[in-house]
C-alpha cells in the first residue's frame, strides 16, 4: 500500500469564466442532445473512436516526463515508457478513480468558494423562460390538425368522384376523426398549462438539475478537466513505499 501526498499549484485563470463556458457547453447538448445531427459530427463527445477516460491528455510522469496510458488491468494509468522496453521508466500507475475521487472534491470547493452560483441559477432560469417548449409542441398540434383538414378534403372529393366506395370513406373519416379528437385534447391540456405558470416551473425543474451537475461535477467529462486542470505529474519512490501528485490546476484562487 502507498502514501499517497498530493501537492496542488494552480494559474492565473478566472474559476468564474471557465465555469461559464462548461455551464454553456452542458446546456447546448442538452437542448440538442435529441438532434445531433445539429452538432458537429466530428465533435470528440460523439466520435465512435473518443476516449471517455478523464485523465488521457494531462496526466504525466514525473520521471522520464512521458505520458500516461489507461489500462483496465490496473484500472488507471501507467507510464507509457515503461512499456516500451527495459530501462526507459519504472512500471508504476495512478487509480483512475482515486484521482476523480480528489479532484471533483477540491473542484466543488473552490467552486463553492469563487464561482458566484446565483448568477448561473438566474440564468438558467431566463434560458428556461426562452425554452417554451410548450409552445413549440402547440405549434406542432396545430400542424398535425391542418395536415388531418387536408386528408379530409381529398377524401371527400375522392368520395365525390367515386373514386372510393361508402364504406372506405366511412373509415377514413372515422379514422381522421379519432386523430383530430385526440390532438384537440391534447392541444386543450397544452393551453391550460400555457395560462399557468406550471409550463415555466416544468422546465426550470431541469434546467435547475442541470446547473446542480455541473456546478457540482456529478457527471465530470473530460473536456472539464481539459479546461480546468493543465497537468497532473505522478512522481514514485518504489524504495519508500511514496507517491507524489503534483495537480497543476489552471484557474486561479
């Protein structure tokens, strides 16, 4: 078992500023994340070959300097030189979960000491009132219901020109009728929400939830870390049993 010490340095970049742009980051993927086609297909977070392991681009070794590859035997990383061949660099490794663990931990403190959380709350309450969801879904009740008028339309002229017989038509209007009675209720339901303040409060619920996890780091990406942390340098002394972690944050305190 080692002795772990961890030594924290940090740069000189607004805390505040860099939680602005991860909070404009989540926000986008959450209002596209139904359509990606609206997003960049290249964009790492969607590429079939993106690697979801936190550490990849700023994890070092404190050593030889080289950088340190994931393995799943270890569950963490290695030092790549060591595999390379004998000599290069001693065999040692990091958890992957022991160095999330820390971080989102030292993250969500000095969030919670420099990020002013009520401008980021407020926002996403004025996003949320822009996000009328309820109204973009009236919009498109309203075109389901013109659209079932112009089926209507065909068919009775086809009936006037016999173009179908008396039982056909009576089935496709049943059928158009059964349509329209549903999104007339539906439309009725959408309008009643509209004139309450329930429509607002509905999505704010979410946008809420989705400010907790990020000010929070609930769900911490790597594009986070890439943006908050410049270099994570992993020193070993196999002889006394030590590691030393040296986490070089990029944000100011």
């Amino acid at each position: 078992m080692y002795n772990i010490e961890i030594n924290c340095f940090y740069g000189n970049k607004n805390l505040n500023k860099i939680m602005w742009d991860i909070s404009n980051v989540e926000f986008t993927l959450k209002d596209n994340i139904r359509n990606i086609d609206t997003l960049d297909r290249d964009n790492y977070m969607f590429s079939k070959n993106y690697i979801p392991h936190l550490f990849l681009e700023v994890l070092r070794c404190g050593e030889c300097g080289g950088d340190m590859c994931y393995r799943e035997s270890y569950n963490g990383y290695k030092c790549s030189n060591s595999q390379k061949q004998k000599g290069v660099c001693t065999s040692h490794f990091i958890k992957e979960e022991y160095l999330k663990e820390y971080i989102v931990k030292s993250l969500r403190y000095h969030v919670k000491c420099k990020v002013y959380k009520e401008e980021f709350y407020d926002w996403a309450y004025e996003k949320a009132r822009c996000k009328d969801i309820y109204k973009m879904r009236l919009t498109i009740i309203d075109k389901k219901i013109i659209s079932l008028k112009d089926k209507f339309k065909k068919v009775y002229l086809d009936k006037i020109v016999n173009k179908i017989d008396e039982r056909n038509f009576e089935n496709m209007v049943n059928h158009i009728q059964t349509k329209h009675a549903l999104l007339s209720s539906e439309k009725n339901k959408v309008l009643k929400i509209m004139k309450s303040n329930k429509a607002l409060d509905d999505i704010y619920k979410v946008y809420e939830k989705s400010m907790d996890d990020t000010l929070q780091f609930n769900n911490v990406k790597k594009y986070m870390i890439d943006k908050l942390v410049d270099s994570i340098v992993v020193y070993e002394d196999i002889i006394n049993n030590t590691k030393q972690i040296d986490i070089n944050y990029k944000f100011k305190i």
